[in-house]
C-alpha cells in the first residue's frame, strides 16, 4: 500500500473522489466538536454509477464518526475505525438487501435499531445499500426516523440514482446528498498497482475496460471467469445482427445467466435451509421434534421466497451487466461511424466496432444503443428475461442493413 493511501486512512479505500473525501472529513471533524450533535447532519444519501464506490464512502464516513483517534477522524487504526470496516462495530449497521425489494417489516426492525442510543460509539449508525429498492412501505417508515432523527443516529443512504420513480422525492429531500462520480482510468490503474501489487500494465488495460468500476477492474485482472463473461457479452453484438444467431445467442446468454446464479448460491441455499430446521428442532430425538417440523411448513415456505427474491436479483444484476457491455459496444461503433475521438467504452475491442459501424448507419447504431436501453427498462418492470432479450435482439437486428443495400442493390 501507497504511502498516500495509509495516510488517508480509511478514506485511502475510496477512488477518485476527492471533493466528497473532504466533505466528509470535515462532516466528521465538525461532529466530534460538537458533543450534542446539533449540528450533525443526520441523513444522508450518496449516490454514482456502479463501481464509483457509494457504501465505500457510507462505511468510511460512519468509521471517521466512530473514529476515537485524536487526529483526524478516520484514522484507519483505532478500534473503532478497525470494526466499522470490518462490519463487526456494535454500533454501525449495514443493511445490504439481497432481494429484490427491502420490505416495510425489515425497515422498521432497522427504525427501532437506530432509535436507540449508541452503546459503545461516539453515534448509532445505519448505513442502507441500495435504498431505491425501499418499498413505498419502508421507505414511509424510515421516513419518520429522518424527519424526527435522535440526536446520535446517522442514517446513511445508498443509491445508483435520486430519479423520483426511484426514490421518495420527500425522503431524498431530507437528506444531504453526496454524489461520487465515475473514478478515472488512472486512478483504478493505481489502486490495483498499490493494494493488489498488480504490474502496471495489466493494471492499466483492466482499468481501461472496466467502465469506471473499481471492483470490476479487479476481477478482469484476476479473475479468467469475469474475463469470459465479458467477451461472452461482447459476442452478442454481432450474434444480434443474424436472423441465424440472434435468438439462440439470446437463450443460451439467459440459460448461462441462470446456471451462473444456480452454482452461485447452491451451497448457501442448504445451508440456510438446514440452519432453520436445526433453530426447529430438526434432527433432534426428544419428544414432539418431528411434529415441530410438520409445523414449520409456513417457515421454510418464508425461507424458499426469499431465495426466490434473491435468485431473480442476481439474474438480473448478471444481465444488467451483459447490457451496459453491449451498449458500450455500440457507443464505440457510434464514436467510430462519427469519427469521435472520446475515449473507448471497450478499447482493446475497436476492430469489431468498426465493422459493427461499418455496416449500419450511425442512427442504426442509436437504436442499437435505444433497444439495449429498452431492455434494461422492461427487466426492471419484471419481463420475463427471455422475452426481453428475445426484443433486444430483434430491434438490433432490424438496425441494421440488409448487405445488398451497400452497393445500392
């Protein structure tokens, strides 16, 4: 690790965002002065694409709250700073949603956690990852804790976006917003040099093709799975443009997506199951043990419909992947026909976006770039993943030209 890095403590883990580092510095600064915690902003909400690094800041601001070094808060070092990194802080919690959805139910269990004092911290934190996906529900209910906050609780945010369609307009109106940006090639280059001792030009090329995601980055790097995957990705351009290849590109993306996510999770899918019937009593000998699982039936039904919930997320996370890829792809093609010079979605892949540009029309390339958009859109309005691709491939196919009608034929 950079000598740089060590010295900005915990702040060292965030990538490219400066201007939000010194803001939350001196947030944490002016709280350890001020005993009451009046003037602390309760509520925030940060907000960046993916891979800029949100719950990385959410966690480095409630360590440097915690911070009990007498330096600058955040010190990487102490006890506190130490286990709100660690996720083992008594007073810090992070609220990751596996699910599609955070439920009204499991946001006021988080409400009456963060109505409570802090036992051993400086404050009680809460630190919510993906809040867009509060229910209208559960975000009503946190509401009331972010209008009336305690004077120790801090409710951190996390979001990929404030579009009200996202959002309650009025919970993000409460909050101090705090938004990361897209971290420069260099700066994730530089990361994976100095904590991942990776040579600088593997580095570099990662970086390059990692879409301004630091955690991407460092999978393409290192991992031969990730590194697949993309070019799996990648191939779906000119797979789309076939009447031959279209469709069955499309079902084999959708039956590689779902044996990805089956392999995934099916350790912890028994595990999970087994613990619940051990908490019943499963596998005990004493008296009324089996009847206790014939009971349980609603419980283990509980269990399966949130694997379910969690399933369908990681599917749709692995294909939103594949589409921002591919639309990547045809911003390239769209730069190339235009003869742009903006830097390269995918760089090490300009021979294929320049025959992908070189057999349509740059408003062909748009609607290419409009039908991936489309896509994403109708997943997340639950069309079955299939259906959706099944459109995209069609939309793209229509885009481009037949090959006759180059020479005017």
């Amino acid at each position: 690790m950079s000598t740089e890095v060590a010295e900005r403590g915990v702040f060292g883990r965030l990538v490219g965002q400066h201007d939000v580092e010194k803001s939350l510095r001196d947030a944490a600064l002016s709280a350890r002065g001020d005993s009451s915690g009046s003037e602390m902003t309760h509520a925030w909400l940060f907000t960046g694409p993916p891979g800029s690094g949100r719950s990385v800041a959410a966690l480095c601001f409630a360590a440097a709250l915690q911070c009990t070094s007498e330096g600058a808060p955040g010190c990487g070092e102490c006890h506190a700073c130490t286990t709100t990194m660690g996720g083992t802080h008594g007073d810090v919690r992070r609220i990751i949603p596996d699910g599609l959805s955070i439920s009204v139910k499991g946001m006021r269990e988080i409400v009456n956690i963060a109505s409570r004092r802090p036992t051993t911290g400086r404050w009680q934190v809460i630190v919510v990852e993906d809040a867009d996906r509060l229910t209208e529900g559960a975000a009503n209910a946190l509401l009331k804790v972010v209008e009336e906050p305690p004077d120790r609780t801090v409710i951190l945010l996390c979001a990929p976006t404030t579009d009200p369609e996202d959002m309650s307009v009025t919970l993000r109106s409460r909050c101090r917003h705090m938004p990361l940006v897209t971290p420069s090639v260099e700066s994730i280059a530089q990361v994976l040099i100095d904590r991942d001792g990776l040579d600088p030009e593997r580095a570099r090329i990662a970086a390059s093709i990692s879409g301004g995601h630091v955690g991407r980055a460092r999978r393409l790097a290192t991992d031969d799975s990730a590194r697949d995957e993309r070019q799996r990705s990648l191939r779906l351009a000119a797979d789309a443009i076939g009447a031959s290849t279209a469709y069955k590109a499309a079902e084999n993306l959708v039956k590689s997506i779902e044996a990805d996510t089956k392999a995934f999770y099916a350790e912890l899918k028994e595990q999970e199951l087994e613990e619940l019937k051990v908490s019943l009593g499963g596998g005990g000998t004493g008296k009324g043990t089996a009847g206790t699982l014939r009971g349980s039936a609603g419980l283990i039904k509980d269990l399966e419909a949130r694997q379910k919930s969690r399933d369908t997320r990681a599917r749709r996370d692995l294909l939103d992947r594949t589409l921002i890829d591919l639309a990547g792809m045809y911003r390239d093609a769209l730069s190339y026909s235009l003869g742009s010079t903006s830097t390269a979605t995918h760089p090490d892949m300009a021979r294929q976006a320049a025959e992908l540009a070189a057999r349509t029309s740059p408003e062909g390339l748009l609607k290419c770039i409009e039908a991936v958009l489309e896509c994403r859109e109708a997943v997340d309005f639950n069309v079955k993943l299939q259906w959706a691709l099944d459109a995209m491939v069609a939309s793209i196919g229509a885009s481009f030209r037949p090959p006759f009608s180059r020479s005017g034929g």
